[in-house]
C-alpha cells in the first residue's frame, strides 16, 4: 500500500463530509426512514375503513418492520440520496478543478492514481454512511412499531441495502468519469442526467423489441447502466436477483473508472 494514501484518504474524508452535500447526505438519510415510518402510521389509521376493489386497504399495505425499511430504501433510492452522491463526486473533481484545488494536491509528490483512489474510498465511505444511517434508524422505528418479524425479511432487506451501496459505487464511478472532462460541477450533473434519460429511453426501446421477440434485445436491455445501476431492487422482486444486473454493473465500474484514471493521469491541470 502506498505510506500516504491513508493520509490522504482521511483528508478527502474530511472535505467529503464538509461539504454541504455531504451533511446532506447524512442528514435526508436519517430523515427518510422516520418519515417512512410516520407515512406507515399515517396510511395505517387512514386506511382502517377504507377499501379498494372489496379489499380493506390496510390488509394491502405492509404494516410490519420489513415494510418500513423497504419504504425507506426506496425513497432513498428514489432521487434525493442519488443526486446528493453525484453532487458530492462532481464537487470532489470538477469543483476542485474550477476553484485550482486539485492543481494544489498534484503539485505535491503523490501520484494522480492515488489522488483518484483517495476520492473514490470516501465517497463510498460517503455512500456506506448514508446507507448505514438510513437502515438503522429504520429497524429501530419499524420494529418498535409492529415488533421483529418472524421471518428472514430484515435480512432480505439488509441485502437490498447492500445491493444499493454497489448500486452506488457504480453511479460514483459513472459522475468521476465525466467530472475529469469538465469543471463545472453543474455540467457534470445536468450531463449525467441527459444520459441517464437517453439510457432509460433506449432501455424502453429494447424491452419493446424484446417483446415482439427481437433476438437480443432482452439481454442487451439487462446490461444497460440504468438497469444495472437497479440492482438493488432484487431483494423483493419476483424473480429474485438478476446476475446479469451485477455482471453489467461491474462492468460499468470498470469501465468508467478506467476512463477516469486514464483521463485523469494525461489531463493538465493549470
């Protein structure tokens, strides 16, 4: 291991966490769950008499500790806790580019990869933390509210949790990939948005194709960066967890990364 990188991991620890995107993080991540759990309660007391096509709407609703938390990863899966990651790692580069920080760091006898591999450890530690501070906080509320379930559902879900922290390492990897092209963090954001938009049409596009039985295009709709990027969502789907969702994701994290540490090694920082 290289003697300074722990040094400098700690001090992108700092800057990531000092930053207001990453006291955002932090906090909208404790928030969600407590306002799972409160929609839950206010969904519960609400529903209690009412129907939908002759079935009490309370018997449709998942009033236990596994509903809170799958409430709450979705949320935080949703928009919010995303863009607050993609904020974070744009400022990380972009916005150290724009106000010269970063030319300060490479002047300094440490090698770019190292500089790259420093930014990349806190932002997933940024990432771990969010989800860490979300899952808690959810147990605690759901299971102080409807009891411990019987069943294995908090630790289906806990993988669902775990799930999403890949899920994020690969958005990570995908924001640093452009943020060493640009040095304006809200181009990085409105750039990854467009392509996330144009992924997402394109991926409607082969699931049609594959529906009228074009050879495929079922499978090259799986290894698209958006579905990829869902890979999360198997903990509760029907048909389990898809491989091939976290065989594009790795690819994805390769690939990207690659991009950036190629780019950021040959890039010249005045």
């Amino acid at each position: 291991m290289v003697p300074h990188l722990p040094r400098m991991v700690v001090a992108e620890l700092q800057a990531v966490f000092g930053r207001w995107s990453g006291k955002a993080a932090l906090v909208l991540s404790i928030l969600i769950p407590l306002a799972a759990a409160a929609a839950k309660v206010g969904l519960e007391s609400q529903a209690t008499e009412a129907s939908f096509n002759g079935m009490p709407i309370d018997q449709m609703l998942d009033l236990t500790a596994v509903g809170v938390l799958d409430w709450s990863l979705t949320a935080r899966n949703a928009f919010l806790l995303p863009a607050l990651l993609v904020l974070a790692t744009a400022a990380s580069v972009s916005g150290e580019l724009g106000d010269n920080t970063l030319r300060a760091v490479l002047c300094r006898p440490v090698s770019r990869v190292s500089v790259m591999v420093a930014k990349l450890s806190a932002l997933s530690i940024l990432s771990l933390a969010s989800l860490f501070l979300s899952f808690l906080p959810g147990v605690i509320a759901g299971v102080s509210l409807y009891g411990m379930p019987e069943d294995a559902g908090i630790g289906s879900i806990a993988l669902g949790y775990a799930a999403s922290w890949l899920s994020d390492l690969g958005l990570i990897a995908m924001t640093l990939a452009i943020s060493v092209f640009l040095r304006n963090v809200g181009g990085v954001v409105v750039l990854l948005i467009l392509y996330l938009m144009i992924d997402k049409a394109f991926g409607l596009m082969l699931k049609g194709l594959g529906v009228i039985g074009v050879d495929g295009a079922t499978t090259a709709q799986k290894y698209l960066p958006g579905n990829a990027l869902a890979c999360w969502e198997g903990w509760n789907a029907a048909d389990g967890w898809d491989p091939n969702q976290f065989a594009a994701l790795a690819l994805l994290f390769v690939v990207t990364l690659g991009v950036s540490l190629t780019r950021f090694q040959r890039m010249d920082v005045p």
